[in-house]
C-alpha cells in the first residue's frame, strides 16, 4: 500500500459546495444583467444623439420674399409669399397621418416632416413638433404648409409676425 492510499482525504461538505455554485451563478447572472442594462441605456443614448442630429437640420426659414422648409435630409422647398393665398393661425392643430412624411427624434427633440393628410389641413407638408398643440397654416392654390415651433406661445408670435411682413389678413 503507498502512503498516497493511507492519505485521508479531504470531502467537501455538499451543501457548501451548492451553496459556492450558487453564489457563482448569482455573480455571473448580475454581471450579465448590469451588461444588458448599461447596452440598453447606451443604446437610448446613442439613438437620442442621431435623431437630435436629424432633427437638427430640419426646420424652416424666412427671407421677405418667402419661406424654405428644409427637411432632415437637406432637401428645401420654397415657398413665395406672393402664393400665398391665406395664413391661418390654428390653437389646437390635429396632424392627422403621414402619406410621405415622418416623424423623427424621441423623447424632447422630435420633428414632423414631409406630406400629411389629416381632416381639418386636408393634405400638406409639415415642418413642425408634434408636441407643440398650435401651428401656422399657409395656404395656396395648390398646396398647403403647416408649421410651428417651441411652443404655441412662440408659434403665434412668429404668425403675428408673418402677418405684419406678408400684409395678408387672416
């Protein structure tokens, strides 16, 4: 017999064993949980910064003669204020459904663009927030624009504006 046989031997208690695995298994479930959590925040974030990008580009401006409405892609259309057959200035605006247009961004920094159809615009191109309740109606013969910005109360001073530089009466 050699001295290895005569030896004892060390058993490990079961129930500390199970216990160990457990906590091994508890350790390694945490880990992947907080790597799922941390790739799902960075996720939000990452998806947050394109869509503030898109959003960033899209919008409208003025000169006298006019407006551009410029959409995230940077494609602009121009409409002259001498086609302009009315400015409505609308409290409560329903947007209705996009046809060929989109709502970009989430959260606090969204755009609405492109061709919408709804019941009381009938259908227009919008350049707006979708969150903000009032909006500016433009009017011609063969097309309608609605826009809006920040809020209703900054939304009303620009149609105010545009009725003193436009000299149309709503």
């Amino acid at each position: 017999m050699s001295d290895y046989e005569n030896e004892p031997r060390f058993q490990a208690d079961p129930e500390t064993e199970n216990e160990e695995k457990i906590k091994r298994i508890q350790k390694r479930s945490n880990a992947i949980s907080l790597f799922l959590i941390l790739a799902i925040v960075a996720g939000f974030f990452i998806f947050n910064l394109i869509s503030k990008k898109a959003v960033g580009q899209a919008g409208f401006t003025f000169d006298p003669e006019g407006m551009t409405v410029t959409d995230r892609d940077g494609n602009e259309t121009y409409m002259a204020f001498a086609d302009v057959t009315e400015i409505v200035f609308v409290e409560d605006a329903d947007y209705g459904e996009p046809l060929n247009g989109s709502i970009v961004g989430i959260l606090n920094s969204q755009w609405m663009q492109g061709t919408f159809s709804s019941d009381y615009f009938g259908k227009y191109t919008a350049s707006c927030d979708p969150r903000v309740s009032a909006a500016i109606w433009f009017k011609t013969a063969d097309m309608s624009y609605v826009i809006n910005r920040e809020s209703a109360e900054t939304t009303k001073l620009i149609y105010e504006q545009l009725i003193e530089i436009t000299g149309i009466q709503p």
